[in-house]
C-alpha cells in the first residue's frame, strides 16, 4: 500500500491531474494475505507514512478490502481511523 501511496501521490502532482479543496485516493487493496491484522496492518501503514519526510498530498486515503467484508480504513495526516461498511444488498 505504501508504493501505491507513493506512485500516486508523483501522478497527483504532475500537470495533468487536477487539484481540489481535498484530495482523496481509495484503494482497493487486492493483496492475498488473508490472515493480516488489519488495526496493526494499518498502524504500520500509517507510521511509514509519517516517518518518511515527505508531507502527504492526499487529504484522506480510503483502503477496501476485495473480499467486500470488513471496515473501510481511513489514513490522514492526523492519524488512521476504521468506517463500518455499508451493504446496500442487506
């Protein structure tokens, strides 16, 4: 996730991509670790992304799981939060 992060964040600079009041990025993470922690998957995530020097250019970064079950993560400057997923076929 932390590439992904970094390779988009190089696009969102570039002259083609238009800027916003907030900048968001979702991912859909389609990684086959089905046995990760995703609260200390996400911690990691976050830390590598404060640690690394470079201000982060997205406002918010949304990460879903393929497997279309589990919370929505949610990574900022701030910090990380979890959003229940709604199933709109419930």
């Amino acid at each position: 996730m932390f590439s992904v992060i970094n390779t988009k964040q190089k696009k969102l600079q570039t002259p083609e991509f238009s800027r916003y009041d907030e900048d968001w990025l979702l991912i859909r993470d389609a990684w086959p670790f089905p046995s990760v922690d995703l609260k200390n998957a996400t911690g990691h995530l976050f830390l590598q992304i404060r640690d690394r020097n470079i201000k982060l250019e997205f406002d918010r970064v949304f990460i879903i799981r393929c497997s279309d079950r589990g919370p929505v993560c949610e990574i900022a400057e701030h910090g990380f939060t979890f959003h229940p997923r709604n199933d709109l076929w419930l």
